[in-house]
C-alpha cells in the first residue's frame, strides 16, 4: 500500500507508504478532510490466499504531516486509526458529506451478502462508527445484488448506488407513429390497427416491468430516517430511453457549475468520456453524449482502472492506468514474479457550455502525460489505483 505523488520526469515519487501481510486486498480508498483513506477489504494470509472475512481496518495517511515546519522523513508510514468499523467491508465507498463520513460495502468475494451492519457512519462525539439503514442491493435475494459490483454517484447529500447498466425497453413510441411504420397503406384494416394497439399496450406494460423490477437507490444523508429510495427512472438516454441501472462502472464525477451539475464517467468499451447532466434535484439524469479519446498509447486502449479530480473550474483529468508484466517463472515449490510496470497516464481538459438551453458543449484536451513506476520480484499481487486527489 503506497501513496505516490509529485511527479518529476515522468517517474511517480512516493511519499507515503505500508506493508505487509496485514494489510487487505480489495480495499476502499477516499478523502475525510486532509486524510486519504484505506478501508475494509480482505487480508492476505501467510500462504497468499485471501481471508474469507473481510476487514474492519482502517489505515490513514494525514497529508498536513508534509507541511509540518518540523524536520519531516522523506516518506511517511501510513498509519491504522484506532476506531474500526463495526463490521467488515469489501471495497467501501467512502465518502464525507455534510461534514460527517460515510462508508457502504460492496459486494463481498466470500460472503453471499455483507453481514450487517454494512452502511456505517463516523460519530465524532463518541469516535466510533454506528450503523445507518440497511442497503436493499446488499440482501442476497435482491435481483440487483446478482448485477454488482456497484456504480457510484455523490452529490450534494445524496449517494445514488446501482448496478452496471443493462439498457431496458427502449422509449416506447405513440401509437400513431407505430402505426405509421408498420403500415405503408393508408387504408389498413381495423383488424391490424387493432393488433397494432395491442401489441404497443404489451410493449408499454412489459417496459413498467422492466424498470420496475431493476432500480437506482438513494440515501440522503440530511434525512437519514427515510433510508434508501428507490429511483425507477433516473437514467435517461438523449432519445427519452429508460436505462434501468447506471450505464457505466465505478464512481463518477460530479460537478456543480453555472447551475449545471454535471457527471463525467468512463466508458471501457468504447474508450470515451461519458457526460450526463443531472437535475431535477439531483434523481434525474439525462446522457448528454460520449467523448472519443484519441491519441492515447497503445497500451491504455484497455485500462484496467479510471479516475476523474477535478483540477479547478472547468478543468477536469481523466486518469488512465494499466499494469503489465512478463509471466514469472517457476522453481521447485513457488513462482518467481519478473518486475512489473504500473503505468498511468494523465488525460486533462477544459470544457464549456457553449448553450445551457440545447445542452450544448465544448471540450478542448490538454497534453497527456504518462507516468510509471517498477514493482518489486517479489510483487506477486497484481498493484491497482485505489483512487486519486487533489489534496
């Protein structure tokens, strides 16, 4: 586990660091104020196998340690805080909003749901973690549990959850007009118009059904007693399509400007930005469009990890990373692991509205910038980017 910051000649330079067989796999990582957090996950036994319990811990780096006028080591130990969750937690998202701090598990490797409490947050009075309402896409029998893991939006006091999107019925058109495609006479039978009437009343009833059944969740933490929400129609495509659960992966960004509050996100597959705005306060959101990103290296085509920091106004950088090496080689009873890389590449732009009526925008990229740094032999996990912060 290391933090790695202040770039000089494209080399990554670390500047705090921990290791170790007690520190977990799979953790989560977030910002509560100057501290960058790592939590929950599953530790790494003395045989390299993963604990089936997933950890309580959390391990902090403090980042106004480095601006201490007294005397400072070049890298800082990322220390345990002495409060630990009530419950372990696979992956938690973790947030701070309203000046208090939140963590939500995910779905677990072992368990076949989070054992509860899984939704927790920080009581500063008492500086332990107490349990808020339980998240529905947690319970096994749930028909989005089996679609995690989760996507994430944060904004303003709301954390919205759902699973990776799966585009439900399309936007069902009147009936007129299916009546207009379907037949290219003007003098077509009762008889058919009849049939055509019925078959767009199924299409509309099987379409509820649809998005009925695969739901967005929301938790306002300024009304915590209402618990989670379920947002039947927060997605929508430009077109007036329903997706029925987040049309991307991970955690987006959220920004509030100009009255706009947008959201960027990644799309893998087409290796694009993603841009929706978001309204009606903030359970509605509308896909504007997707970005195409040209002109990356070769080996960033298939990133394993995207990040998105807000820089300043309306300066946005996509972080890109990709972790590659050569198969190790086998002695008598154990594998030796060839030095890997991890690279990372830097993806800044500007946008601007151009017409908040038509929703009109234009985005101008900056250069790129790749950075890497080398694993050890002995490196036999595989390195991931937990998160990155402009602290």
């Amino acid at each position: 586990m290391g933090l790695k910051a202040t770039w000089a000649n494209n080399q990554l330079q670390q500047v705090a660091y921990d290791q170790g067989f007690h520190l977990p796999a799979f953790a989560g990582c977030g910002v509560f104020g100057s501290q960058i957090v790592f939590a929950g996950g599953n530790r790494i036994q003395d045989n390299g196998s993963l604990e089936r319990n997933c950890s309580k811990d959390l391990y902090v780096f403090d980042t106004r340690e480095r601006d201490s006028p007294e005397p400072q080591p070049e890298v800082f130990k990322i220390k345990k805080k002495e409060a630990s969750f009530r419950q372990g937690k696979h992956r938690p998202l973790l947030v701070e909003l309203n000046g208090k701090r939140y963590s939500l598990s995910g779905k677990p490797i072992f368990e076949p749901a989070p054992a509860n409490p899984a939704f927790e947050v920080f009581d500063p009075v008492n500086s332990n973690w107490t349990p808020l309402a339980e998240p529905p896409f947690l319970v096994l029998d749930n028909p989005d549990f089996k679609f995690a893991p989760f996507s994430y939006i944060v904004s303003g006091t709301k954390i919205i959850v759902s699973s990776r999107g799966i585009i439900g019925a399309s936007g069902c058109k009147s009936e007129d007009e299916s009546s207009d495609e379907s037949s290219e006479s003007e003098d077509e039978d009762e008889a058919l118009e009849e049939f055509l009437d019925q078959a767009m009343q199924e299409s509309q009833e099987q379409a509820i059904q649809e998005h009925a059944d695969n739901h967005v969740f929301c938790f306002d933490v300024a009304q915590p007693h209402i618990g989670w929400r379920k947002l039947s129609s927060c997605f929508v495509t430009k077109n007036g399509t329903i997706i029925a659960r987040t049309p991307f992966h991970g955690r987006a960004l959220t920004l509030d400007l100009d009255n706009l509050k947008l959201v960027f996100t990644y799309a893998f597959d087409e290796n694009a930005i993603q841009l929706f705005l978001m309204f009606y306060f903030e359970e509605k959101v509308v896909e504007l469009g997707k970005l195409s990103i040209e002109h990356l290296p070769p080996e960033f085509t298939e990133p394993t990890e995207y990040s998105f920091i807000h820089l300043r106004d309306h300066t946005v950088c996509l972080i890109l990373s990709r972790f590659t090496r050569s198969r190790g080689r086998e002695n008598d009873h154990y594998t030796v692991y060839e030095p890997g890389t991890q690279k990372i590449v830097l993806v800044p732009f500007t946008f601007t509205c151009l017409d908040d009526w038509w929703w009109i925008f234009s985005f101008q990229f900056m250069s790129t910038k790749v950075l890497e740094y080398q694993t050890k032999e002995d490196c036999d996990k595989h390195p991931e980017v937990l998160g990155c912060f402009v602290l």
